[in-house]
C-alpha cells in the first residue's frame, strides 16, 4: 500500500491519532473516538493501522550504502542507566576529525526512521550517532506501540542525563573534532532543546523539529544556534513558541524558525501519513545548510 496523504484523512482524526501516539489517550479511548470516520468498509482498528508508522516507506540512505560506516556503539552513562546503546554511522572515507551530530528519536525509542535519519547525517559528512533511550529495556523492541510503553517506563530525567553523557561521548570519539550539533523529533526535538540549555560549551547547533521549549529561565545558557522546525497544525507544541521567541530575543541567543503551514506534528517523518514531503524536504535542506554553516 502506498502512503495516503494526510488530507484524506478528517483534521479531528489526525489529532486524535497524535493524542494516542504521545499517550495522552489509550488505544482503546482511541478506537472509540475513532469509531465515527470508520466508512467505505474500513474499521477504527483499520484506520489506526493506517496512520501508524510502516517502515517500509522510510528508507532513504540503506542499511549497507557503501559511502557510510555504520555500527552500534555503546558508551557510558552514569547518571543515567549506567550502559547506552545506540547507532553510529560516519562516512567511510574518513579522513581527518568531523564534526558530531547526535539525532534524538520520538518517544518510542531508536527506530527504523530514526536509524535511517541518522545515516542522512552521516551521507552529508558527519559522525552521526543516534543513542537509543531504551536500552536499559533491551532495545527498541521492533515495534512503535510497545516502544512507546517502554519509554514512558523510564525516569525522564534519567533519559536526559543518557543523551547528555551521548553527546559528551560523541565530542570525545576520536573521529569527532569536539564540534556538536543535536537534531530531534517530537520528544527528540524538546531534547534538542535540553541540550542546548545543558551542554553550551560542546553543542554548537541545534535543530529541534517541533520540540517542547525549555522554560525561560533556562534559555540564556544556550550559546548554540538554533533552527527550529514547526508544524502549521501542531497547536499543542506551538503555543509554548511565542514565550520561547520572546526568551531567545532578550537572552540574544541566534536563532531561526519557521513554521510549515497546513502539516501536523510529524510532518518528517516519511513512515506515516502525517508526511508532507514538500515540508520535509525544505526542513531537511535548511537543517543540512545551517549544519553546514554552523559546524562546518
């Protein structure tokens, strides 16, 4: 089946779908409230189906690319969980130290998706690393729904301080030059945020795609720039922007941010139908530019 678009589908159900997918309703609240659009012989069980990630559209840089290196690595966390996984992948013809980018999943752990976004880094010349927030859990378990549990099981403070010793990691590896760049979605993308606020003196750029916003207070650590990537129709993330633009301007911390208009939250992400891929190939090209400027 090829991916629908998001128009085929009413605006009422495609929020509902972004309330079950950040567990703010359950699957079967979801199915219920779902009930309503079911018609031309397709059920609520159908439609969640539908709208849920399929990962056989989201490959575009494969597993075995020849220009890439790729392995999983493990570092070391210890105000976190202690042992970390996650997925490296830097260009093969290595030469010289690079800059680091780490790339922060949703909130279902190190998925296909992610996985493949990591390797989009690495194709642009990058070491890209990719830490899994569950492995404490055994992993990503294969599945979306299921990864989406095991992560709301874990301490987030704790997942914080995993991503913060990522890329304190990552500055270190001996491929990296110590310049760190951040780039996240969804619960990656308010971890962009974090880090920035946390991590001043190595994260040099950051790029959160519709990310939760730090608190005020919190903004004038950040030394980064920032680029920040926002869904027309992601009411929810959107309203904390105009007290974050304000913090941004009177911290004078450099920033950009644009809004894409008429595309939910998740709009990059290519295994779903809330995909718009006008939207995210322009996000994607902005985010490779400002890469490019910023950490060279």
């Amino acid at each position: 089946m090829n991916r629908p678009p998001a128009s085929r589908f009413d605006q009422e159900l495609l929020d509902l779908y972004d309330d079950y997918a950040h567990s703010r309703i359950g699957r079967r609240d979801f199915l219920d409230r779902a009930a309503k659009f079911a018609a031309g012989g397709l059920t609520a069980a159908a439609l969640l189906e539908i709208l849920s990630p399929n990962y056989a559209w989201a490959t575009q840089i494969p597993k075995d690319d020849a220009r890439l290196k790729t392995e999983t690595a493990e570092y070391d966390s210890p105000k976190g969980a202690g042992k970390m996984k996650g997925y490296l992948a830097k260009p093969a013809a290595t030469t010289g130290k690079r800059p680091g980018i780490i790339v922060v999943h949703e909130n279902r752990g190190l998925n296909p998706y992610i996985e493949d976004v990591v390797r989009r880094v690495a194709v642009e010349g990058y070491v890209a690393f990719g830490p899994d927030a569950l492995t404490p859990l055994g992993g990503y378990p294969g599945d979306d729904e299921k990864g989406k549990d095991l992560q709301a099981k874990r301490k987030p403070e704790e997942i914080t301080e995993d991503f913060v010793a990522a890329a304190q990691w990552l500055a270190k590896h001996p491929d990296c030059n110590g310049k760190i760049g951040v780039v996240g979605f969804c619960f990656g993308g308010g971890m962009a945020n974090t880090l920035a606020v946390r991590l001043p003196e190595i994260v040099v750029a950051a790029v959160p795609f519709y990310g939760r916003q730090p608190v005020a207070a919190d903004v004038p650590k950040i030394k980064a720039a920032l680029l920040l990537h926002y869904a027309g129709l992601d009411t929810r993330i959107n309203e904390g922007w105009p007290a974050y633009e304000a913090a941004l301007k009177q911290a004078g911390v450099k920033y950009e941010a644009f809004t894409y208009p008429n595309v939910n939250h998740g709009f990059h992400n290519d295994t779903t139908p809330r995909y718009d891929e006008a939207s995210a190939k322009l996000a994607w090209s902005r985010t490779v530019e400002f890469f490019k400027k910023t950490l060279g």
